[in-house]
C-alpha cells in the first residue's frame, strides 16, 4: 500500500475524534480568566455573564481574576492556554490594543494569540472626583485643573491601561497636567478615589455608578453617544468640546488562539443567549454597560480597530510602557 493511501483514513480519523471532542465540550468547569482585580468593571461584566454562561453551556465558570500590568498578566494567562475551550478569558480594549500598543516587548500578540469569541458589553467612561473636590461643575473642575498644573492626579488601573490612555487624552485635549497614579485594578483605584487618597479618576461607568448614585463620588462627564438616563445632568466630553475623550470601552470574550471553531461557536452561542436574558440586561444596564454579543468575526475586526487607533496615538503622543 502506498503511503498517500495510508494519509486518508489517518486525516479522516483525526477529523472524527475532533469533531467528537467538540461535540462533547464542555464535560468539565471551564475557567473564566479576568485580567483584572475584583471589583472593577471587567470583573463585574464577567460574573454578570459567567453565571448565566455556565448554565448555558452546562458546566460552572470559575471566575479567576489575574489582575497586574494594565491587564497583560491575566491576557498571556488566557493566550498561554490550552486551545481546549476550558480556559477562556475576557478581552478589553486595555488588554488587545492598549497593552500591546504601549508594550512592545508584550508576552502576546492580540491578533494571533487569542481566538474572539464576542464583545460582551459597551461601556461609557467617566470623569469622577472625591466630593471634596473643590468644584460643582466640568467648568469649574477645569479651570481649577488648569490653575493648578501638577498638584492634582488621577487613579487608574494600571500604566497603559485603558483609564490611563483616556486621562492622557485629555491632558492632551485641554493642556492640562494631572499626575498619572497607576494602580493593580480599578478596584484598588477606586478605593482611593473614594478615601480622597486621590483627586480623581477617569473610570470605566459600572464600577463607579454605585457610588456615583450613593453621593460618595461626583461625576463630570462621560464618554457615550448621547447622555445617560440614569445621569440625566452629566454631559459627554463631546458636548464639551472634548470628542477625542469620547470614546466607550468594551469587554469581550476570547480563547487561546487555535481553540477548535466547533467550541467556538458553542461558546457564543452561549454567551448571546446569555445576554439577551431579561435578568442579565437589566443588571449590565443597571450598571452602566450596553450588552452586545455580535459574531467572532465582528469582535476580531473591533479589536483590529482599537489596536490601530491606540498604535496610532501612542505613536503620536511618544507614550512610554514603564512596566509599573
């Protein structure tokens, strides 16, 4: 027998065997990587979704937060991952275009490394200050930034994370100079917005929008398409004059690069039917975030985008990954 003859029923096996294998996925937990501190937005979209997700898919999502390095750390996790659908983890525009914008010695390639699955919510971004801030007003926040170059500073989740390319937009925006505080997690950060440790912050809204409705933080402006309804008196940096600060984030889900397309499409599958819940809806639009749950290609052309504008501005602006 020749050896082509051999290669056929070897080629047509080994489809078999995979295909069972995706047909039997998921016959154990899977682990939900978020690269992340507790607390923060990422991590609150990800166990909004993640349980609703599991029941889906029938097993548990294990919610395991990998915070550090503007969220590289827990990226190279899901990147470095078995490609078995078993790990996966939630991809944002800090990790997949920020990061690797900033980074170029980065442990990861967010258009090779790592499989798309969906974007799981949009969120709008918010300026906030301490209520001590002496201020009542965008207006009047800026003309006291601008009388005091240098002796103010903003909390963010870490250098080169998406908190941190906003507040440097707009620096650059109003010519102003805040001192940039990084920090492992917005949730951290967030502790010393709200324990006037720090000025201010240019956070993501579902992680703030509690203490922005319990008075313990104000807010200025937010990044969004129009004003929200549950913030009615809070403009978007657009009205401001600030379009360049207006952009929303967002929080996908993606796996290791080569995770078999099978797995793939169960995995979204999954995750759209999760977001399209009442319950879940209502709980991401209750903190601030807009579901979305588009198809793996969309998400892969949004991170593509992303990566681009931010290569663009970092470029521009000679912004430096500091490794903080």
């Amino acid at each position: 027998m020749k050896f082509h003859q051999l290669v056929v029923p070897v080629v047509a096996s080994f489809a078999v065997a995979a295909s069972a294998f995706a047909q039997s996925y998921p016959n154990k937990p899977i682990r939900l990587i978020v690269p992340f501190a507790p607390g923060g937005t990422t991590d609150i979209v990800a166990r909004v979704v993640g349980d609703k997700l599991g029941k889906e898919l029938g097993q548990a999502v294990v919610i395991e937060n990998r915070g550090g390095g503007g969220g590289s750390i827990g990226a190279t996790a899901i990147s470095k991952a078995d490609p078995d659908g078993y790990t996966i983890g939630i991809s944002t525009v800090s990790t997949h275009a920020v990061n690797p914008a900033c980074n170029p010695k980065l442990g990861y390639n967010p258009l090779t490394d790592f499989t798309p699955i969906t974007n799981l919510a949009r969120t709008p971004n918010v300026l906030t200050v301490n209520p001590k801030f002496p201020a009542q007003d965008f207006k009047g926040f800026l003309e006291y930034v601008k009388k005091n170059p240098g002796k103010l500073n903003y909390a963010t989740s870490g250098t080169c994370s998406i908190q941190h390319m906003v507040g440097e937009q707009f620096k650059l925006s109003t010519g102003t100079f805040i001192l940039h505080i990084p920090y492992r997690g917005a949730g951290p950060a967030l502790n010393d917005l709200l324990g006037g440790q720090v000025d201010m912050m240019f956070d993501n809204l579902p992680s703030s929008m509690s203490h922005i409705q319990s008075g313990k933080l104000k807010p200025f402006a937010i990044a969004w398409n129009k004003r929200l309804d549950a913030l009615p008196n809070v403009p978007t940096f657009a009205e401001l004059g600030l379009k360049q600060v207006n952009d929303p984030a967002w929080y996908g889900l993606v796996a290791p690069a080569k995770t078999p397309d099978d797995i793939i499409k169960k995995i979204n599958a999954a995750a759209v039917k999760a977001l399209a819940m009442p319950e879940v809806r209502e709980r991401l639009l209750q903190s601030g975030a807009e579901p979305v749950g588009n198809s793996p290609s969309e998400h892969a052309a949004e991170i593509k985008a992303e990566l681009e504008k931010m290569s663009n501005l970092v470029k521009k602006q000679n912004i430096k990954f500091d490794g903080t």
